[in-house]
C-alpha cells in the first residue's frame, strides 16, 4: 500500500486504530476477569486442597492449644532389645571395617594473615614471615585435625618428619569440639 492509498482513507484507518484499542481493552477486561477468578478459587479452594486444610488444622491447633492428659497418651509396645555386638571386643570396637579408608597427613610450617592488597605484590624471591620460630616443631594434622608435633628429616633424598609429640586421644576429642 503507497502513502496516496492510507492518506485516501483516513475514515478506514481510523476505524482501524478504534477496533485495535477495543481489541485491547477486551483483553485487559479477560485478563482481569480470570485473575478474579483465580482468586475466588483460590479463597474458596484452600479448604479443599491437602495443604490448606493441613494449614488450617495448624492454626486452629495453634490458637487453642489444649494440655494433654494422661487419658490422651497411648503407651507403644516395645521389643525386646538384644545384644548383638558380635563385632565388638569388650570395649574395643572392631576397627579393621575402617583400616582401608584414605587420610591426608599434612605438617604445618606455620602460618600467616596477610591483607589481599600484599598478597597481590608478591613475587619470585618474596619472603613471607610465619608465625612460628626456626627450630620449633611442626604440626602434624590428618584431614585438618592436630595429632602430633615433629621435626623434619631426610629420608632416601625425600623429606620426612620425626614425629616428637603425639596428642593424646583425649585431646584431640576436645579440639574438635
């Protein structure tokens, strides 16, 4: 269509324009209506649906909540417990079901807080200064837990760690807590 052809007509156009914005408007009022709807439902329905009336039972029993009574308390019947710790030794449980589990032994040098700013400045050759004093023993910890303190030593050209105190079981119980 040229511009001559929609300039010709501009009773059609207009009426063009007028039928889409009725158009519009019908939508706006089907829209409006199933969000009406959808409310109603959705005030009438949640006493029929399993989780408004689970929320309604909650409430009520919020609001009037009563003490109960010996009448109201049913005792359950219980089984006869036996022992069956055949794994066990005494005291000591069986350990071998654990033997195979991997750990990661790790020995601590020491350790340090520094800003990001001065972490971003290092470089070959920086030197970081640690907590701990030359000379002083390691800290042996297996998966992150302190068990053991030692000094280094060369074993075969690899380095390896003489262990010089061990935690006691005890301890190490109360450093976890």
């Amino acid at each position: 269509m040229s511009d001559e052809e929609n300039n010709e007509n501009p009773a059609e156009e207009n009426e063009d324009w007028a039928a889409a914005l009725d158009d519009e408007a019908s939508a706006d009022d089907d829209w409006a209506t199933a969000m009406e709807e959808q409310s109603a439902s959705d005030d009438a329905g949640s006493a029929d649906d399993d989780w408004g009336a689970a929320l309604e039972e909650q409430a009520a029993s919020e609001a009037g909540e009563e003490e109960l009574t010996e009448d109201d308390i049913q005792s359950a019947p219980l089984e006869y417990l036996e022992d069956d710790s055949a794994g066990f030794e005494g005291d000591n449980p069986n350990l071998e079901v654990i033997m195979d589990i991997p750990v990661t032994i790790a020995m601590e040098v020491g350790n340090t807080e520094i800003a990001i700013r001065n972490l971003l400045q290092l470089n070959q050759g920086s030197v970081i200064e640690l907590d701990r004093l030359a000379g002083e023993p390691l800290d042996v910890k297996v998966n992150g837990t302190l068990i053991a303190h030692g000094e280094v030593v060369m074993v075969n050209e690899k380095f390896g760690i003489r262990l010089t105190d061990v935690v006691s079981p005890s301890e190490r119980i109360k450093r976890l807590r």
